[in-house]
C-alpha cells in the first residue's frame, strides 16, 4: 500500500523532503512506518513526535490503509 508522509520542520530539513510516498505491507502500523523512516534518514524516533493521519492526531500503535496520509512533525516552541 502507499502511504504520503509529510515531514515538516527538523524532519523536513533531516529528509530534505517536505513529503514522499512509502510503499508499506497491507496492515502496517505507524510505528512500522516510523522505523523505515529512522532508519531511512538516520535518525532517533522521538517521544515529543507530533504524528497525525489523516490530519487526526494518531498514536504509533495505529494501523495504516492504502492512500492514508501522515505527517510528522515537533511541537513547536515558543519563547
């Protein structure tokens, strides 16, 4: 299945990207995602990610469908 991840802000400058489309198994789950990403990139999964499907906000044990759409992102700091 193809999902679309949108990464913004330190994922996007990390990937170079602001999205791509990852071809994962029928049945996958963002943390499965998440991984093929880390390790794609070379970097460390965050417990402060901020992760949506679908433009709802989502936890990594979530199963993902064909089309679905992701985006990852931090949250954002003010000061």
């Amino acid at each position: 299945m193809n999902i679309t991840v949108k990464y913004f802000a330190y994922f996007k400058e990390t990937t170079g990207l602001s999205e791509e489309i990852i071809k994962l198994e029928s049945g996958s789950s963002l943390n499965e995602l998440l991984d093929i990403i880390a390790k794609k990139y070379n970097f460390k999964k965050e417990k402060n990610m901020i992760i949506s499907i679908n433009h709802d906000y989502a936890k990594t044990d979530a199963k993902l469908k064909e089309g679905d759409e992701v985006a990852i992102m931090l949250p954002a700091s003010g000061g």
